[in-house]
C-alpha cells in the first residue's frame, strides 16, 4: 500500500508542480466549450438543449487529451523499467497511475462543469445531472484512454494516433452519460436506467483497464 | 441609499471585488515573504550572489 | 546466493544478438560484461531485470527469495536515470524507496554518501548528468537489493566519483551482494570478465 | 531616474521599496472617494440601483484590455529592446490582469442576471471578454509549462503580440456573428452619452483600480526577481555541492565536477 500512495502522492505532484499539465485540462474543457457557441449560435434555448453534449464532448476531449503523456514521460526517463521490475503488480501500478491522473485532471474538469453550465444557460438540476454523470463517467474515460497510453509507449507514437485508438471506445461512456443527463432534463427515460449502466461501465473499465494497459506495457518494453 | 430589487447582485458584485483583490494582495504578500525566507535560507547557508552583497537588500 | 544463465538467447527485432550465453556470479562476485557495440551487453542486463523475455534459456537465483522473482531481487541502473526533474532530489529518492519497498537504510545517509547532502531540497532538474548518476546511486544504497544491475554505471561520473562508485561497490560485495555490470571502462574493482560476442 | 537605469534590477528593487507605500496610499484613497462618490451616484431612471455594479465593472473591464497592452508593451521589451525586466513585467501582469478579467465576466454577469434574467448572455462585449480571460489563462499556462523563466519569455512574448493584434479581430468577429443572431442588443449603455453624475464617480474609479494594478504589479515583479535570485542561487548551490565532498570526513578526494549551471 505504502508503494501505490507513494505513486499516486508522486504523480499528482508532478502534475501540479511547475511543467506539470494538471490544469491545462481544465482550461482545453473551457476553451473547447466556449468554441461551441460561436458553431451553433448563442440561442440560449439551443444551448441549454444541447449543453449536456457539449460539455460532455468538452470532458472526454479533455480527459482523453491530457492522457498521452501518462507512461510516455515515465517510459522516456527510465522510471517505467523500475516500476515494472518491482515488488508491485504492474496492473495495480498502472491502476494507481490512472487514479492519481484522475485525481489531478479528472476532477477538476468535474469542478469546473457548474460554471460552464452557467454559460450553457443549464439549470441548477441540469448541471448536477451532468457533474453527477461526468463524476460517474469519467473513470472509465481515463482508466480506457489508459490503455491508449500504453499502447503509445509501446509503439513509441503519442498524440494522434492514441486519439484515433481511444475514441471510438469510449462511446458507450458517451451515449450513457449523456443519455442520463439529458433524462433528467427533457425525459422521457428514466435517469436510472443510462445512469447505473454508465456505473457499470466505469467499474468493468476499472478492471480491465490495468489489466489490458499491463500487458501492453509488458510487451512492449525493449 | 436604497439599493431597490437587487441588492444582493449589487453587494455580491462589490464583495467579489474585494475578495479577489484581497486574495491577489494576500497571495502577493505570501509570495513576498516566502522568497525572501528561502534567499535568507540561502544565504544562510553560504550561498551568496557574485556580486557579494547581500540578495535580499534592497537598497 | 548465486546467479546463473543456461543457454541464453536473445532476440530483437528479428535479429539474433547472442545465443547460447551461460553465465554464474555467487554472492561476492562481480561480473563485468564485455563486449562491442551491440554484442548485447545491455540485452543481457535487461534480460536479468525481466524487462525483455529471452527467446530461449533460464535465469535463476539460487539461495535468494524464494518468494519473490529474479527481477524483483535486481536493482537496475540503466542508462536514464529515472528521476523526475520537477521533484527534488530527496523526494526522488524518497519516491523510489517507498515504492520499490523492502529492507532499506536511511535516505539521508545515502545522500551524505555520494556526496549529494547539500542539495536534498534542490529540484533534481538543477542536477549535472555527474550529479544525477550519484543520485541514481543513492538509489541503490538506500533500498537493499542483492543483485545490481548496472549499465556503463560510471558514465559521466568524474575520477572522485568513480573511486567513491568503486568503494560503494566493494562495499556491497563484502556484505553478501553480487554485481553484473556492462562496461567498456575498468570497472574499478575485482570482477570476472564475460565477454560476449565472440572476439572481434 | 530612466529607464536605462531600471535595467538593474538591485535599482529598480530599491525603487520600488521606495514607491510602492506611496503608490498603496494614494490608491486607498482615491479607492475610498471612488466608492464614496458611486454610493452618491443616483440611480439609472431605466437600470435602478444596479448601475452600481458599473462603477466596478467598467474599471475592471477597462483593466482588462489596460493589462494586456502593458504585456505587450513588455513583450516588445523582451523582443526588441531585451530589456532585462521586460519580461519580469510581462509574466507578473497576467495573474493580475487575469484576476481583472475575471472580476469583469463576474460583475458583468451579476449585472447582467437583472437586466436579462439569466447569468450569462452571448452578449458581443462579455463574450470578447471571455475570450480575453481564456487567453490570460492560456498566458500563465505558457508561463507555468516552461521551467527556465529566460525560455518561457521569448513564447509568452509572442503569444502576447499575436494576442494583441488578434484581439480586434477577435473582437470584430464576435460582433459580426452576434449581430448575425441578435439583430437588436440586449443592453446598450451610453458611452459618451452618460450623465456627469455617473461619470466622474466612474473615472475616480477607473483611475483608482489603475493605480491599484501598477501597485500590485510592482510587488509582484518585485516578488518576480527574487524568485529569480532564489533560482539562480539554487544553480549555484546545485553546482557548488560536488565540493563540499572535497571537505567531507570520507576523504573521496576532491571532485571537480562543476555541473550543469
């Protein structure tokens, strides 16, 4: 346990010391958000119709973007070698890499969605909806995207191509987030139903994440 | 003064200003005392500028 | 404790590096890997640390852990030095001897030890490449492992810093560890040669 | 005093120990009569009492704008004259002007939720503003992602002039896409048409919150060049350390190593 928080402590650290990127997220969610309205319109009752779409395209852009670097920096100065090596399980090595990215860039994205929902023109009940669902949904986009980083580190290509890989799987986070905020905004459906499958998505990401991210990292080290 | 229907968008306006300025003049206060903590620190330690003076005189 | 090769072979990116490599250190011994370039002198280190799967052949510890795994016996100290330039140079090694977890001496000590005590708050960035491999060194003192791995390990590591590197290494021979090490240089202590590649 | 003599920093710190109790003086009370006088100030026949919140606003929102031409005054100080505290003044005004700006999108929504009934309207002016604070954010970003202040000032500096001569045409296109969608302008305030009653109160202020940013702004290069000098030591010491194994009781024999500095 000392090895995982010492990881966890050690990269969220990083992340907000000077050169880190843990609030440059933050400010790619609010920059894209704001993008929005100049392709759409200010219509304030579009807005607030499409708002939940917009920031959650906003936070998996974000949360996916900021995930490139996750074992690159590791892999470039040797720390990945260590940390495979030791005593650790790599999966849950890779498990408390994710969770400390989350905590650093993940959260604050969830932070930062009332006041982007101000801008959206959503309602108080609107904008919980939809923290509610990023704060459910978000794991499962970083502990996916986690394996795009893996796979980066092993094919030595960062950026793009990780994009192109990661995306596609993260849309049934999207359909489900979305769908269970825009439940609660316009129905018909139930916010339950999309909600507890968003939920389950998370938790079945939170398994198969490390494991996958693992042995991508395992044989893609020369 | 009367500040009519709205008063509280009026007050909270004036409060946020205040407050952001007195967390820009905390911060830079801070700020302040930290360098000039870790320059005595340096210095302390017998690290010193090329110049020989002192880093943290100000005149 | 004793570590050996049988019949080692690796392969990469489709060409064969060396085949057949039998080796044997025990407990006090060095061994100084030799070689030109690309004979597979850091294929073979990595292949003890388990970070590359040999294409044929064992690698055993005998008389170590036996609950624990060659590599997680093994300190490693490659070419990078693992270390984050935004952390300073105590939390680097800090990071590393709680991570990597198991008996270990104290941080400060390490430090006094490779002659890096005045700088344990300075960010590691600050650090000359010199500085950073004593650092890197610390490492190894700080956590206790019986077998070092080390590649070209006195790289950019002056005179006074190569004859200290040298006594730490006797230092840990004496107590009981053994060490392989991929050199072109003297390593500086007594150690068997295992030239690889064949003779130019 | 001339500028050539401010390219010393130990002058320019001696300078502005001198100033700045005086400049934090004079922008206390001009900030007392400003606000003093904008209690006074009448009510709008069509705002109320909510064009107070203008009294706040519109020295922010002119801060705001204020603060990004000094940047790029400093920015070209960087780039053309290499002043040496050109960018010490560029990377210490964008938490201040950020600061501002953002008070400005604050207020500006706070006055807006009366006049529009909700927070946030895609208004031509609040929304050149949003844009303006994104940049600031994007600046300190820049600022904060590069280790080596020297390096950092060079991009910051380029970013700051393209900024500044983008921001018309930032500002031009947001008027032309919302016009596009709104033919008519939810709220439009007079410039030169306010009354003297509103108008000297607001200039008091306009010139209170100057005074302000260039108190704040001399502290805080003031705490600029010594986290420099903090810096700079740090190097020293960081190369320094491979002699003090020379005096060590281990007798490793002197090392010359002098690191990178």
């Amino acid at each position: 346990m000392t090895a995982l928080s010492a990881l966890i402590r050690r990269d969220i650290r990083i992340a907000l010391r000077v050169g880190g990127g843990a609030l440059i997220g933050v400010l790619f969610f609010l920059t894209v958000v704001v993008l929005m309205p100049f392709a759409v319109g200010p219509d304030l009752a579009l807005l607030s119709r499409l708002g939940p779409a917009i920031l959650w395209l906003g936070a998996l852009l974000a949360s996916l973007l900021t995930l490139d670097r996750l074992f690159m920096a590791d892999h470039e100065d040797g720390s990945l070698d260590l940390i495979t090596m030791s005593r650790t399980p790599l999966e849950l090595a890779c498990a408390a890499k994710a969770l400390a990215h989350w905590l650093a860039a993940g959260l604050p994205l969830i932070v930062a969605t009332p006041v982007l929902g101000l801008l959206l023109n959503l309602d108080m009940v609107a904008t919980g909806a939809v923290a509610l669902t990023l704060l459910a949904g978000t794991p499962a986009l970083t502990f996916t995207g986690m394996i795009g980083a893996a796979l980066a580190v092993t094919l030595h290509r960062g950026g793009l191509l990780m994009a192109v890989l990661v995306l596609p799987l993260s849309i049934p986070v999207l359909i489900f987030g979305v769908a269970a905020s825009q439940a609660v905004i316009v129905g018909p459906m139930t916010f339950g139903a999309p909600f507890s499958i968003l939920c389950a998505l998370s938790l079945v990401s939170l398994v198969v994440g490390p494991f996958a991210a693992a042995a991508s990292l395992r044989h893609g080290l020369d | 003064m009367s500040l009519g229907p709205y008063a509280s968008f009026i007050v909270t306006s004036y409060a946020a200003a205040a407050a952001v300025v007195a967390i820009l003049i905390g911060w830079i206060v801070l700020d302040y005392r930290s360098q000039t903590q870790r320059l005595r620190e340096l210095e302390e330690r017998g690290i010193t500028r090329r110049s020989g003076r002192s880093a943290t005189e100000l005149r | 404790m004793r570590l050996s090769g049988h019949g080692l072979r690796c392969v990469r990116g489709g060409r064969e590096v060396f085949a057949g490599l039998e080796f044997a250190a025990a407990s006090g011994q060095a061994v100084a890997v030799t070689g030109r370039n690309g004979s597979g002198k850091t294929s073979l280190l990595r292949l003890i640390a388990g970070l590359l799967v040999p294409a044929a052949g064992t690698i055993a510890l005998d008389g170590g852990d036996a609950e624990l795994t060659v590599p997680e016996q093994c300190h490693y100290l490659g070419h990078r030095d693992a270390l984050k330039p935004a952390l300073s140079v105590a939390e680097n090694l800090v990071f590393w001897a709680d991570f990597l977890g198991g008996e270990r001496s104290d941080a400060a000590e390490s430090l006094a030890k490779v002659g890096l005590d005045h700088a344990t708050h300075l960010p590691a960035g600050f650090l000359s490449a010199g500085q950073r491999r004593r650092l890197s060194l610390a490492r190894l003192l700080t956590v206790r492992r019986p077998v070092w791995l080390l590649d070209e390990p006195t790289n950019a590591l002056d005179v006074a810093g190569q004859d200290m590197f040298g006594s730490l290494m006797r230092e840990h021979l004496a107590a009981g560890g053994l060490i392989v090490a991929a050199t072109h240089a003297p390593l500086g202590i007594e150690s068997r040669e295992l030239r690889i590649g064949g003779v130019a | 005093m001339t500028l050539i003599d401010l390219a010393n920093p130990t002058r320019f710190l001696a300078l502005t120990a001198r100033v700045l109790p005086w400049l934090a003086a004079a922008t206390v009370i001009l900030l007392a009569i400003g606000l003093y006088q904008s209690a006074l100030a009448p009510d709008d026949y069509q705002q109320g009492a909510t064009v107070k919140i203008m009294f706040i606003h519109v020295p922010n929102a002119w801060l705001s704008m204020f603060v990004w031409g000094v940047m790029s005054i400093a920015s070209l100080g960087t780039l053309v004259w290499r002043h040496p505290l050109a960018d010490v003044a560029a990377k210490a005004a964008a938490p201040i002007g950020a600061s501002f700006t953002f008070l400005a999108l604050l207020t500006g929504s706070l006055w807006g939720r009366p006049m529009w009934g909700t927070y946030w309207e895609w208004d031509a002016r609040l929304t050149s503003v949003l844009i303006l604070f994104l940049m600031y954010l994007g600046l300190m970003a820049l600022w904060r992602a590069v280790d080596d202040p020297s390096r950092a000032a060079r991009a910051a500096a380029v970013l700051t002039l393209v900024g500044a001569i983008n921001l018309p045409i930032i500002k031009f296109s947001v008027d032309w896409w919302n016009t596009l969608h709104q033919p008519a302008s939810v709220m439009r305030m007079g410039g030169s048409a306010l009354d003297k009653s509103f108008l000297i109160p607001l200039l008091v202020m306009a010139i209170a919150f100057t005074l302000l940013f260039v108190t704040l702004h001399l502290a805080a290069m003031r705490n600029e060049i010594l986290r420099r000098r903090v810096r700079s030591l740090q190097m020293m010491q960081a190369s320094r350390i491979a002699f003090s194994g020379e005096s060590g009781s281990r007798g490793e024999g002197a090392s010359n190593e002098v690191g990178a500095a």
